[in-house]
C-alpha cells in the first residue's frame, strides 16, 4: 500500500519529503493525486512516456509472468532482496511482490501508468508511482536496502543517491542468447551483444560489481504462451499484435525456447 512507503518519497518537482494525506503533499505545497488504483503519478511535466509499455504490454506481462514461467528467476532475485526495496522499472511489480517473502516492504516505480496500476495491487507491503528513471527519482536519499531493476533503464547516479551506505543493486539483463529460438521467426528485436558493457557504462564509479550468475531457464510454451511472451517485450511497440499471433501458430502447437538471464550484484561504492 502507498501509505506503507510514502516516507520514502520524495517531490518530483523540488525535492522536498512527501506526507500522505488523501493527496501526496511537500512542505512547498506541491501536491500529487492518489488514483483510485492505488498508485500515485509523481511524472514532471516534461517526462517523455512514449516508450511506456501500453495496456496490451502490460496484460500480456502479467499472464506470462503470473503462469510462472520465469519463476526461477524471481527465486534468485528474492535471495539478494531484504529490508526496504526499490523496484526501478518495476512493470506489474510481480518480481517484488515475489521478493517481499524476504524483504520487508516495497516501492515500484515505472513509467507506464497501466503497469502502476497492476503493481500498486501486487502485494500489501508494496506502494507504487509513476516515475521517469531517467530523471531524479522521486525518492528520498539514503532511504532504500536493495534496487533491483529487471529488463529496465539503468540510472547509475540515482541508483547511488537512493541506496544507503552498503546497499547493494541487483541488475537483471538478457544474456545474447535469450528467446533466440524465437527472434528471427518472431521478428523480434535481438539482444545488443554490447549489453555487459553498457550496463558497466551506465553506473560508471558508483557501484562495484561484486557477484553475478547466469540463469537460464528452459521454456516449453503454446503458439499462445510464445505470443503473449512476445507481447510483452519491447517488440511489441513494432510488430502487431495480430502478426505475432499468426507467426507463432506457424511454429506449432509446442514451441521450445530459453530464457537467458545474467543476474549481476553490485555494491554501492
């Protein structure tokens, strides 16, 4: 619930801590409405959202995610999470609600309202809000254990600021192998095979890696299963829904695949 989490908050548009009193208020008097959902937008005005997943992204990730498909993969993150965690790209906040077994509550944060509005439902320990990761979090410095940040923009310097001293990132991206049974007869989009560099770019002197693993996880999945998977990655935005739905019929009724995943732990420098 947001209430559990609104002392972590912080004004997207001066900084100032927020206080939670049917509305979200900063002492400069900044207010942000509550959806009746749950969740809270603290989007600035000039947020870019154009890359948010839509309403059909978000379904098609909920069903997936919610079939258990890549239950492996919330296992491990749940063994790295404890203490107060920040979901950083959080989509329907189904990875956290996972890591609250170990955790003791939760904030998700993600750009797409309609992921916001599943993930604000995810679990009674878990708040969420709209938020750009690419500008200032909204979030208080010092104020969380453990960001993990799964498939999601990586904001170094922000990470660095919201982490207490000792806190550590769990980073989760997709291995040059991941779904590629799929890519090609899909159409859908390739991993970039720089993907480990750039991530060490993106958090630059802020963070020491201090662990990783690869996990890969065997998928045995229906014409619709590999459509709805499709459905939720970022291939979506560029190949239609209907199209999808053809492609993978063609493959049969059983399609094999693996999930490819590198699951790196840094500590804050």
């Amino acid at each position: 619930m947001l209430e559990d989490v609104a002392d972590l908050l912080a004004c997207p548009l001066c900084a100032g801590s927020l206080t939670l009193d049917g509305v979200l208020r900063c002492p400069s008097g900044h207010s942000f409405d509550v959806a009746r959902q749950g969740y809270a937008s603290l989007l600035r005005g000039d947020a870019h959202t154009g890359t948010a997943d839509t309403a059909a992204m978000v379904t098609a990730r909920a069903a997936f995610l919610d079939a258990g498909h890549y239950a492996p993969l919330a296992a491990v993150l749940t063994e790295l999470c404890e203490g107060t965690i920040l979901d950083a790209g959080a989509g329907t906040g189904h990875y956290l609600a996972a890591a609250m077994a170990a955790a003791d509550r939760g904030l998700a944060l993600d750009i797409s309202k309609f992921a916001m509005r599943r993930a604000a439902r995810a679990h009674p320990r878990v708040g969420a809000a709209v938020a750009d990761l690419w500008a200032d979090l909204p979030v208080r410095s010092g104020a969380v254990d453990v960001v993990i940040n799964v498939f999601a923009p990586r904001n170094g310097p922000e990470y660095h600021r919201v982490l207490r001293p000792g806190g550590r990132l769990v980073v989760v991206t997709p291995r040059p192998g991941h779904l590629a049974d799929l890519i090609g007869p899909l159409g859908l989009l390739s991993v970039d095979a720089r993907k480990d560099s750039r991530v060490a770019g993106a958090l630059g002197d802020a963070f020491t890696l201090s662990g990783e693993r690869d996990l890969t996880v065997p998928l045995e999945l229906t014409s619709a299963e590999a459509a709805t998977l499709a459905g939720m990655t970022p291939s979506a935005h560029h190949v239609p829904a209907d199209v999808l739905a053809a492609r993978t019929a063609e493959l049969g009724p059983v399609i094999e695949a693996e999930a490819s995943f590198r699951v790196a732990l840094y500590a804050r420098a």
